[in-house]
C-alpha cells in the first residue's frame, strides 16, 4: 500500500533568517512521500530566493494578505491526504511526520492526530504537553490552544469547514480547532514531540503582538468569540452555550485586568445575553469571590494568581 501524500503549508513573510531550517526539517523527514507549498504573503526580505533552488517545492507568491489567507491559499494548492502547517520560522521533529501518519492509519476517517511541541527561546528548550481530555473537545478548545503546527490534518475536513477564518487576526487555529471538534471531529492525542516553536522579537511575528492588550484587542476578543459561536450553531455537539458564556465572562475579565472597563461590560452583557445561568461553568472559588465582592474586586484578587500562571485561564 502507497504512503499517503502530506502536504507541508509554509506561509513566508520576512522570515529569511529562520527558513532554510524550516524547510531542511521537513526535506530531512524520515517519510518521504512530501509536497511542500511554500505561500510568499507578499514578503520584502527575497527570502524565498534562499530555497528556490530546493526540490519538492512549490512557491506562491501573493500580496501581502496575512497568515490566514496564505494558509488557505496553500490549501487550494495541496494534493495531500493529509496537511501539516508550519510557520516559516519553526521546525519539525525529524520524525515527526511518520509517527503522525502511522497513528492516523490507525483510527477511522474521523480523527484527528496531534502531539506535543517545543519552545526554543534564546537557546533553551522547553517541553509543551498538548494533551486534552477526549471527551467534550469543543468546550475544552474554548479555553486551550492546540498551536497549528502539532495536528497533521485531514485536508477534506479543512475543505469541509473552509479552512481558516480570514476575520481573524490572531487565535486563528484556536478557532479553527473548535470549528473542527464542533463538526465531529475527534482529536486523537500521541505522547511526542512535533515540532519546534521558536520564540524570537522579530516585529511580524503573529504572536508577538498577542500580549498587548489595547481596546482594538480586547473588541477583537470579543469578536472572536462572537465569531466562533456563530460557526457552532450547526455543530452536532451538546449544548456548548454555556462555555460561550463562560469565555465571553473570560474575556471581560481580561479587560477588567487592563482598566478597559467599557469593554469589559460588553462582554459580561454578551456572556448573560447567550445564556441565562452564565454562571454555571464557573469554578466555585471564582462564583465565591463574585458573590461576595462583584466582578472588579475580584479580579483584582486574582490578578496576582493571574500574572503567576503566565496569563493562562484556569478553570
């Protein structure tokens, strides 16, 4: 039996430093049976001049858009069973790609494969556990993050969905991954590591700009969610409004951390409005708080647990 095709989706902006790694991680992959589509976003540096000479590539260029639409754009393109998407300045695990294809060919046509990553920051590693629960996927992607690059993706099933949402400006594959689960989908976990996610100051870098939390941030968070709801209405999943609620609470939460008090209203009234017990998924030491001091003082408690946890929800 032929290995099934796997299509890597590269999308390039100004990544010229970091791409020749990013691209030897994936020709150097014990598996061999590859394509690779390289998306130039309308990029300034020539990096793509670096790699042109390599094999298995194909390279298109297209004005500058964002990772969304480069991704997409790479999707159109790709012949693959299955997809992998790697950002230009990341790199796989050598034998990432087998170990990936070898567990989807286990399970039926309904599953997802991913795995844990790596953070290389100024010369040190650190080991990232993606592992979530089987059950109930949809509400537990609400408030976690698979990173792009770890799943090896079913291409129908992203056609099925029509890809990555080009609404948004970052959280692209948080959203993607809840729309995945909301139609079925499983997420199939494997106890290794995928890929390197390197860390680094570079100005264009998406996540780079996800820390800043300005009013143009916070609305967007706001409409992520709002986004996201919307593309559940027809997911053949349980009732998910009230981890909506929950993540709308979340979000006014974080608002509240960065005096956007405004903002902070409108979600807390976008979070009562999708269901009336909106409290129900909260955890009891924050359903305690609230009642006894309201939403401000009690975000000022756990602004400090917030900080010390790295800005991560908690349930």
């Amino acid at each position: 039996m032929l290995s099934p095709l796997v299509s890597i989706i590269i999308p390039y902006f100004n990544a010229a430093p970091f791409i020749e790694e990013c691209v030897n991680s994936v020709l150097n992959q014990s598996y061999s049976n590859i394509e690779i589509i390289i998306v130039d976003d309308g990029s300034t540096d020539h990096g793509v001049e670096k790699i042109s000479h390599m094999s298995q590539l194909t390279i298109i260029h297209q004005q500058n858009a964002g990772a969304c639409v480069a991704r997409n754009r790479g999707l159109v393109a790709a012949r693959g069973e299955f997809v992998k998407f790697l950002d230009a300045d990341d790199y796989l695990e050598s034998d990432c790609i087998a170990l990936q294809v070898e567990e989807a060919l286990k399970h039926d046509n309904n599953t997802i494969v991913y795995g844990n990553f790596t953070i290389v920051s100024q010369n040190t590693l650190k080991s990232v556990n993606t592992w979530i629960a089987p059950q109930n996927q949809t509400a537990t992607l609400l408030f976690s993050d698979l990173l792009t690059t770890t799943p090896l993706h079913r291409r129908y099933m992203l056609e099925t969905i029509g890809g990555f949402d080009t609404r948004f400006k970052n959280g692209q594959e948080w959203n993607l991954h809840i729309r995945l689960a909301g139609k079925g989908y499983q997420f199939v976990h494997i106890d290794r590591n995928i890929y390197f996610y390197r860390v680094h100051t570079a100005d264009d870098r998406i996540s780079n700009k996800r820390k800043k939390h300005t009013e143009n941030s916070i609305a967007h968070e706001i409409d992520k969610v709002r986004f996201t709801n919307e593309a559940l209405q027809n997911a053949i999943v349980g009732d998910i409004r009230p981890y909506i609620a929950m993540r709308y609470w979340w979000v006014g939460r974080l608002a509240l951390r960065h005096g956007l008090t405004s903002f902070a209203k409108v979600a807390f009234y976008e979070a009562k409005s999708t269901y009336s017990n909106y409290q129900e998924k909260w955890p009891l030491y924050y359903r305690l708080l609230h009642a006894a001091l309201g939403a401000n003082l009690a975000e000022k408690i756990m602004s400090p647990i917030y900080e010390r946890f790295g800005g991560k929800y908690h349930k």
